[in-house]
C-alpha cells in the first residue's frame, strides 16, 4: 500500500487489499471505487443500485439504513473475501432544498437515516472485523455543510455535521490502533447528487468558491486514496477540506 509518484500524480499500490465503498454506482462514490481497483484493490460497491460486476467492482444491493441489510453485507464481503481492509462510508441522500418549517418529518428523517446513521451501521459491522485483523482505512465522506451550514439544506448539513463528530469520536477510540478514521469535507462537487438541489442553490454554492467552479469527483477520490492507503498513518480522527478555498476553518 506504498504511495508513489509518477508525473506529478500521486499512484498506490492496493495488491491484496479489500475495499468496501458505499454509494458507489455513480459519482464519488464510483470515482473512489475505480481509483482503488485500478490500484489492485478488490472493491464492493454497497449501494440501493448496485449491479452484480461493473469494471471489475462487486455489487451487493443494501440500503445503509437497514441494519440487517448491512449485517448481510458484511457477512457476505467478508465470506467471499475474508476481510475488510478499508471502508469509504460515501452512500448519501441530499434531500429536498427547502426553509426548515416546511421540511416533512419523514424526508429530515431519511436524510438523517442515511448520511449519518447509515454511516454509524456500516461502522458498526465492519470496524469488529478490522480490529480482528489488526489494521483499517476508514473514510466518511462529509461535507462542507456540515463544518457552515448550508441554508435551506438543515438536514443535509446536519447529518455531515454528525458524520464529521462521529469521525473524529471513532478515530479518537481506535488511536491506539492500527486502523485510522478520517472524513473529507468536500464543497460542491459535480455529481448526480446536485440534481436534487436547485439550479439557483447550486449557483450560490459556486459563487461562494473562491476557484469559481465545482469540484470533479476525480479530486476527491485522489484525496481519499491517500486517506486509504498504507502512507497515512499519523492522521485519524481528522477532518480534510476539499472546498476550492471556501472553508473559512
């Protein structure tokens, strides 16, 4: 799990690992996904849409907001490949933009359910495993939202800012470990996931980047491979921006 350098970018070597990436059909999540097969690594994509075999990564259909679902799916990565060496808990709901008032009870409560309760379950199955062989990679993908808020998303931002705690609470736990946990807090990225937000809230985000533009998945699965691999070993528990410089801390 050697990080080297080739032409300015950075390449890891996954040979022999496990990696499980949720929400991993279609952006981030895929990004993330490929980056760590190209690298050698045996990838399980746990995602509501998966497909059996896309690029060499195994889908196993589970809804993070199901804990049986989540259990089966430990269960089944860990009978088909024997562990789990890296986690990239990714899988999220944006939700309606809308004033809180008029946010239904039961959306706030899916967001919340699969942004950060979903996190907790898929944790709560696979850290047990990681600790049994001695070593894990754990990254949440969080947001900036959850570090400032964004207007008219509370549940959104209030779920990564529970994801951004839980990170730091997990990784404080397992320090004396070898397994680390950290979170990447991306700005606006350009997924699927923005076609649930307004055209005009995507553009307020926009406005705010001091680079003007959206991030690419691609910048943040270049983060995140770094967060997975062998080479970091003194950050845990650590929350890393990935906002264009709009992160005021």
């Amino acid at each position: 799990m050697a990080a080297s350098t080739q032409g300015g970018s950075a390449g890891y070597d996954f040979t022999g690992t496990v990696a499980v990436v949720t929400g991993a059909t279609g952006g981030i999540g895929l990004a993330i996904a490929r980056g760590l097969a190209r690298a050698g690594a045996r990838v399980v994509n746990w995602d509501l849409q998966a497909a059996s075999d896309v690029d060499g990564i195994v889908g196993i259909r589970v809804d993070v907001a199901d804990d049986d679902a989540v259990a089966a799916a430990a269960a089944a990565t860990r009978g088909r490949f024997g562990r789990i060496d890296v986690l990239v808990n990714n899988a999220g709901f944006a939700g309606p933009t809308m004033p809180l008032a008029e946010f239904d009870p039961q959306v706030w409560q899916r967001v919340i359910d699969v942004n950060l309760t979903g996190v907790y379950r898929v944790c709560r199955h696979v850290v047990p495993l990681m600790s049994a062989a001695g070593y894990g990679r754990i990254v949440n993908i969080a947001s900036l939202a959850g570090k400032e808020g964004t207007p008219n998303a509370s549940a959104y931002s209030a779920a990564k800012a529970g994801v951004i705690a839980l990170t730091k609470s997990l990784g404080k736990e397992l320090a004396k470990t070898e397994i680390r946990v950290n979170a990447i807090a991306p700005a606006a990225i350009e997924t699927p996931l923005l076609a649930q937000m307004s055209p005009a809230h995507v553009q307020t985000m926009i406005d705010k980047s001091p680079l003007s533009r959206l991030g690419t998945a691609d910048e943040v699965a270049g983060l995140a491979l770094w967060l997975c691999s062998g080479a970091c070993t003194f950050s845990t528990g650590a929350v890393f921006d990935l906002s264009g410089g709009r992160a005021t801390y």
